[in-house]
C-alpha cells in the first residue's frame, strides 16, 4: 500500500496577498480541483468530520537546505506546493484532474492565474518507510510552520489526577502549542494507523512513548508562538509554534525496534504535518536524525 506527493512549482511576476495564512488558500485550491472530478465526493469530503486523507503545504521557497515559508504575501518569484494525498480514491481524482485539467500551465493562487513550471509525482509505500528507516538515539524537528497539538479535557485530568464535574459546561479540546512527544507521536500515529495497511505495533510503542521513551533534549535558539486566523472576519483561529526542537531516546527506555518505528513515523510525517490544522499546512516539519 502506498501514498502520492504532488509537487507544484510555479513562478509569479506580481505579488499575491492573501487574506490569512497561504495554506487555507492552498487547501481550497485542492478542493476546488476535486469538485471540477467529482463534486459529491468534494462535498463529503469538506463536511467530513473524519481524519482527512490529505495534507498541504503553504508556499515555499527551497534553497539548499532552508525552507522559506510565505505566510500571507508572495513577491515575485519560484515556489513550490506539495500536496500528500493518502486514500485511493482520492489518489484517482486528481491523476485524472492532472490529465484532463491541467493542461493549460496555469493554475490560480489566492485569485490569480499563475504559471506552472513542473509538476512532479512521488510514490511512496508504507512498508519502504520502514524498511529503509534505521535505530535512531536522537533527532531534531524544525516546525516550519505553526504546529499544535490538541488536549481534551480528559487529557488534562488524567495528567493531572483530578475529577471533572459533569454538568461544567467544557469546550471539547484546548490549543497546545508545544512539542511534546507523547502528543507529536500520538498525532503522526493516528494518520499511520488510519491511512496504512502495514503494521508497525503503535499500540506498545505509544506505551514506550508515554512512559518517557523519547524526551525534548532542548530547543537552544528558542521556539516561538503564533496567532493564525483561518479568516479575517471570523473567530477561527488557532496557536501554534516554530522553531527547531531537539529530542533524544533515553538510555535506559532504549529499545532498538520501537526507536526505528519513531524514524518511520517521523519520516512519514514530513509527507502529512503533524498536529491540528495539517490539512491546510500547519504542522510542516523537517526532520533531521543526529549522531
């Protein structure tokens, strides 16, 4: 079983603003590419409440090793978009929309046409992940854009050993906007689980991760939160945070299987973002293992 990357690269002459972070604007445009297929299935999958088999990301520029993230202004130049896309059906969809609809070398971004330089496909199995990932001791993340994660009340209680009265009036989950492993894992795991048909045991490695498998080992140059309004005029909006997070495997929790399922994961990851919000590119990481 496998998944698919597209990679668009475009070029502009003229800067594009958008009205809040470019990713709901990327996440729009694959909708809109959807709906030109199959409508229905654009408007069961933008209603669904289910984990979307999707994920994109925002504009960026790729120069040697950095990624710059455009955040709500593109100046002129080349940038790329990678869309990650995990179900079959959806895979067809736009394989068929790529053949019969993007011909024209445009494509339109934050409202305006630009040209399309390259397209690219990338395949990638599930079981290659794994197959090709090694024992890792330990690693760094730099959350390229704002990244969180989510905590329902009854994560809080358990952490912290207390009751909650049932007739409290208690919004279902609160932002958290902090690299935490246990919640980095669960997140990329609960993708795996949904989307792959290969079995990597996450239910004894989640255990290995809760009782402090893998722990934050520093983060030197700091990280930072972030404000991000999904639109101007509406109350949507989350925080999230950036910034390069190093982590390391503890020594005496070390177990050389489960620290190869958290090189796969991670890997995985840097396809689907991790966190909430993935769908429209938050969450993007970049994953380095370390000596």
């Amino acid at each position: 079983m496998s998944f698919l990357r597209i990679a668009l690269r475009f070029s502009i002459n003229e800067p594009i603003s958008f009205q809040s972070f470019s990713g709901y604007s990327i996440r729009g445009l694959l909708y809109k590419m959807i709906k030109e297929i199959d409508e229905e299935y654009a408007s069961f999958l933008h209603d669904s409440k289910s984990l979307a088999p999707f994920s994109v990301s925002p504009p960026f520029i790729e120069n040697l090793n950095s990624i710059y993230i455009n955040y709500d202004k593109l100046n002129p130049g080349l940038y790329t978009i990678n869309i990650t896309l995990l179900q079959s059906k959806l895979i067809d969809i736009m394989i068929k929309y790529i053949h019969e609809k993007i011909g024209s070398s445009k494509i339109e971004i934050g409202g305006k046409e630009v040209l399309l330089n390259s397209l690219s496909l990338e395949n990638i199995s599930f079981e290659n992940i794994y197959e090709k990932s090694n024992e890792i001791k330990s690693f760094k993340i730099n959350f390229l854009t704002p990244t969180y994660f989510r905590l329902t009340p009854r994560d809080i209680s358990k952490k912290y050993k207390y009751s909650i009265n049932k007739k409290e009036k208690i919004s279902a989950y609160r932002f958290y906007p902090l690299p935490d492993p246990v919640l980095l894992f669960r997140s990329i795991a609960r993708i795996w689980r949904k989307f792959s048909n290969f079995n990597l045991n996450l239910k004894d490695f989640m255990e290995w991760i809760e009782i402090g498998g893998i722990a934050i080992s520093g983060f030197p140059k700091g990280i930072k939160t972030h404000i991000v309004y999904e639109h101007p005029t509406t109350k949507k909006w989350c925080v999230g945070f950036t910034g390069i997070v190093h982590y390391s495997i503890v020594k005496d929790l070390y177990n050389s299987e489960k620290s190869k399922i958290a090189n796969t994961l991670l890997k995985f990851a840097t396809y689907t973002n991790v966190g909430g919000g993935r769908t429209a590119g938050l969450g993007m990481i970049k994953y380095e293992i370390e000596e």
